[in-house]
C-alpha cells in the first residue's frame, strides 16, 4: 500500500519545478527557498492541506521515553 497519494506526489512535483526556477518562497519570511528538503516539505504541506494521503508530520521535539536511559550501576571498589 502506497503512503503517499498520487494528488501528492503531483503537488511535490509542481513545487520542485517551481523550486528550480526560483520562484518557490517560503511562507511567513517570503524569501527564496535553496533547499530540495525545505521544497518537498512545502509541497507536502500544500498536499495536507488539500486533503491528499500524506502521513502525519513528525513533531520537531524528540519525545521523551520513560526509562529511556539506563544510569550505569557504580563499579565496585576492589580492596588491596
């Protein structure tokens, strides 16, 4: 089964050409966008919001696991 829909893989296809013409801008700031990376997740974004199958973004903040980190158990001290 396929994780992205055709309607999505369309609309990354048109932002990358706009991309490579320098027309694409960003968002809020409006300044050009250089990066490929920064490119497809606008035209991912732009898909979500026009209802295509995309996966759930993933959040910017790694989430915290409990009991995640194992504290080392101290080492015994050997008498001489």
């Amino acid at each position: 089964m396929a994780k992205y829909s055709k309607k999505a893989g369309d609309k990354v296809e048109k932002v990358m050409h706009e991309k490579k013409k320098g027309k694409l801008k960003s968002g809020r700031s409006g300044k050009k966008v250089t990066s490929r990376a920064q490119a497809i997740a606008i035209g991912l974004s732009e898909a979500r919001k026009a209802g295509a199958k995309v996966p759930k973004k993933k959040s910017a903040a790694p989430k915290k696991r409990a009991g995640a980190k194992k504290k080392a158990a101290p080492k015994k001290k050997s008498s001489r």
